[in-house]
C-alpha cells in the first residue's frame, strides 16, 4: 500500500464534503463521515484513484454491501434516555466506617470488550455506466432505470474490491467483471483504498484523456451501522482525465495568423489585378486628350 500511495504524491488532492442519505429509505442522518479525500493519476492502460476518510476505529469484521437491507427502526431517531435518579448518599453506610469496603477512587476501571461490528467499513465509486453525451447525468442515489451506474465497492472484510450495477437504489446487482482492483489500509485513524481500472474496460464506461467523467463517492461507517442506502455520499462531481501529451498553443496561433496573412495577400492581389486594367484605360485616354489640345 505505501509504494502504491507514493505514486500519488504528484497528484493534486480534492476534498469532497460527504453528506447524509436522507431522501430514500435507509436514511442516515448524521454520518459520522464528512468528507473525502481523493487523487488519481493514469497512464496509457489505466487509471487509478486513491480515496482517504477519517475514521475512528476499523471495522474490519463483519459484512457490508450496497443492496444490504435497513429496518424502517434505524432511520428513527434513539429516544432521550432517562434522566438518572438521584440516589441517597448515605445509603449503605454502617457506624463503622472501618467495617465496609472502601474503593480506591484512584483505581482504573477496565474497559470492556468491543464486541465483534456486525457490518465493516466499507466505501464506493460510482461512474455513469455509459459516458453522458449532454449535461443529464444518472441520479445520483445509485443511478436510475434509464441511466445506470458502475459502483466500485470496497468492504473492508474483504481483500478485493467488488463492482456492481445500479438502476436505483432498489435494483443494485453484481457485475463481475473483474476489471476493477485495490487495495486498501488503516493507519492512526485514517482509511487508505487506492482503486484501479483500465481506461477501456470490456463492458463498462471508458475513461478517453481529454474528456470529463462524472464520479461519485459513498462511504458507509461500520459502526455506526450504515450499511445499504444507509451511508454518507456526495453528489456528482467531474473527473478530467488529461492527455498524455499536452499539444502546445504556439503552433496553431501561428498557422493561423500565416493563414489570415496569405489570405490578406491574396486579397490585395485580387484587388490590385482587378483595378490594373481600369487604370490603365484611364492613363492612356488622359494622354490623348492632351495631345489633341495641344495640337
């Protein structure tokens, strides 16, 4: 994971705000994720993007996917706990302080055991499966039955990624096409998943250097038991992939200023050939007039 992460220390760093899914059933209001970062780097082959999030513990056990079911319970806020009752306190007292165990109120409790997450920390890139040919992009919760996305889906239980089809957020299938590849890590409370793709897949949308590919993040925190269409997301934003080689500025100005100069030139050159005879006619009937008033 270091050496590949190292290949994107050039790269420039985007930072995307992660915001709640609470338009469809399986809301999360309060996402514990707010933000992604994000860099990608490609060559002739293929492409590569490494998304970074905070988190503060790894939840590397467990299940998670897109099409996981939510209860309609979770989406309801926990009630208020009860205010605790105040207890007397001189209750278990004895007359003899001696005669009772007295805790050392400097003595460090144990914490108790985690127990095992039921889901794990997972995370998603979603692209249009077809490159939009205008400004109508596919919904962004997971596409739509007309414009369907590709989800490159990265569970932290797992040691590869998984790609899936959306046509909604309730038609999510499996699409094993095996393009997709990762690999992922946590450090000091941080995730890590660098995905890679080649540009021109089998079936899915090709990345072409030169044009914009819509890209969308999901994050699903596994303990806080967001799974499903519970999870935090951002919405549609634009990934450039640049040309291999930048084509410089200087040579079309240039054959473009020698071609309005040629066309100057042939434009006078018109003109002057159609006004030459015209000119002459009228020198030559000026000398003679004038040598028949002289006479």
């Amino acid at each position: 994971m270091a050496k590949g992460a190292a290949s994107f220390e050039s790269a420039p760093v985007a930072r995307f705000p992660i915001i709640g899914q609470i338009t469809e059933p399986g809301r999360a209001f309060y996402p514990p994720t707010t933000s992604v970062t994000v860099q990608a780097i490609h060559d002739a082959e293929s492409i590569a993007l490494l998304v970074r999030w905070h988190d503060m513990s790894a939840e590397k056990t467990g299940k998670n996917g897109p099409a996981l079911p939510v209860p309609p319970e979770e989406e309801e806020l926990a009630p208020a706990a009860p205010p605790a009752q105040e207890s007397d306190p001189f209750a278990g007292l004895t007359a003899d302080p001696f005669a009772q165990d007295v805790a050392d109120p400097f003595a460090e409790e144990a914490a108790p055991a985690a127990a095992p997450s039921e889901f794990s920390d997972a995370v998603a890139i979603q692209i249009p499966s077809q490159v939009p040919t205008g400004a109508r992009k596919p919904y962004f919760i997971f596409g739509d039955a007309q414009n369907p996305v590709d989800l490159w889906f990265f569970d932290m239980a797992r040691p590869e990624p998984l790609q899936f089809t959306g046509r909604g957020s309730a038609d999510v299938a499996p699409n094993d096409t095996g393009d997709v590849t990762g690999v992922a890590s946590y450090d000091q409370g941080e995730w890590s998943v660098i995905f890679k793709r080649p540009l021109r897949p089998t079936s899915d949308a090709a990345f072409s250097p030169g044009q914009f590919m819509p890209v969308a993040f999901s994050v699903w925190d596994g303990f806080s038991r967001e799974r499903g269409n519970r999870r935090g997301l951002t919405v549609w934003y634009s990934l450039y992939v640049e040309p291999e080689v930048v084509p410089s500025a200087v040579g079309p100005m240039i054959r473009t200023a020698l071609f309005i100069l040629a066309l100057e030139l042939i434009v006078i050159g018109w003109v002057r050939w159609r006004r030459g005879p015209r000119t002459r006619e009228e020198l030559g009937g000026g000398r003679t007039q004038q040598a028949t008033t002289s006479t």
